[in-house]
C-alpha cells in the first residue's frame, strides 16, 4: 500500500491577485488620497491620509504600532507639498513588493 503524496494546496484567484497587486492597489489609493487633498493646502489632508493608511494597514493585518506608525507616515505624506503629482506611495509599494519577490525565492 503507497502512501497518498500531498497535493500543493492552491491558491484562489482572490488571493493571488490581492498578493501580486495589493501593495500597488494601496499606494495608489494613497497617491489619489494625496491628490485629491492638494498638499498643506487642503483641508485634512492629514488626517484622511491616516485613515487610509490605517484602513490600508488593517487589509494585511499588521500589529497595532506598526498601523499606528505607518498611518501617521501615510497623513504626513498627504500633508507635504508638491507630492500630489509624483506617485511616490505607488513606487514604493512596487519597489517592495518586487523585493518581496527576490526574497521569497530564495527562501525557496
């Protein structure tokens, strides 16, 4: 009598996308929070920028500091000038995310 071999568990499609593309979606869900809140000009810009950062956070389930750290990262990137126009959330999410990749292969 053999031994039944485990079938690699997969993956739905949800999933996969949310983990190719979720870092992307979140930057540029900032970078439209910073554009549309026009720098230190605009009213709240802080803070709907924290809330986001907050809910963007809350998606991937992180600690509570980390949330709170990266909350107040993202409403003060809401909050400086002359950000509105340079996707910079969205860069960064693509940078980790293909560093992210490197490193998961060679875990491997």
């Amino acid at each position: 009598m053999s031994i039944p071999e485990k079938q690699p568990q997969r993956t739905s499609l949800m999933e996969r996308l949310q983990r190719a593309f979720g870092p992307l979606v979140g930057g540029m869900i900032l970078d439209l929070v910073d554009l549309s809140t026009f720098g230190p000009y605009g009213i709240g810009g802080f803070f709907v920028g924290s809330l986001v950062g907050w809910w963007i956070c809350s998606i991937y389930e992180l600690a509570i500091s980390t949330r709170l750290t990266l909350s107040l990262l993202a409403g003060v990137y809401c909050l400086l000038p002359l950000t509105e126009f340079i996707p910079v959330a969205t860069l960064i999410s693509a940078f980790v995310r293909f560093r992210g990749a490197d490193s998961r292969e060679k875990n491997k």
